[in-house]
C-alpha cells in the first residue's frame, strides 16, 4: 500500500485530488486546485528525474505510475507554490 500526500510550501494554498496507481500500473492521477489566489495559473510538473517527459501546464497529470512528484505553481501575479 502506498501513501499519497501533498506537501505545500508558498504563498497561497493548494488542494488535492490523487487517486493512487494501482499495483505495478501508470493508472494514477493527481489534480490540483489553487485556492485563495489570482489567475492565470501555470502547473510545471516533475517526478525529479531528467529527462522522463513529465512536465504539464495543466492542472492534472493522469496516467503515472506509483512515485513521488512536484508541482511548481505560479498565480497570475507571480507567487508561487511548490
């Protein structure tokens, strides 16, 4: 069983949607909603490893697998949040 989670550090807050990869499966989603804050948003996504493709400008990536990832979100006056 895996653990799911969402650590916030910034100016402004985040919730979290996260359904969990099932076993040995790229079947998770994570989805996120800024709260509290100004758009435009923008959503660049990383699992911390180079190269490996996944980076979005969307608020949700969908089909990863069991691992950890970050979000670096921007509001729309330059505050952001990791």
């Amino acid at each position: 069983m895996g653990t799911t989670g969402l650590s916030v550090q910034g100016s402004f807050q985040l919730s979290q949607n996260i359904t969990p990869a099932t076993c040995r499966n790229a079947d998770g989603k994570i989805r996120l909603t800024a709260l509290n804050t100004v758009g435009p948003y923008s959503f660049e996504w990383s699992t911390g490893v180079q190269n490996t493709g996944m980076t979005s400008n969307v608020d949700s990536v969908s089909q990863v697998a069991a691992g950890t990832y970050s979000c670096i979100v921007t509001n729309g006056n330059g505050c952001f949040v990791t």
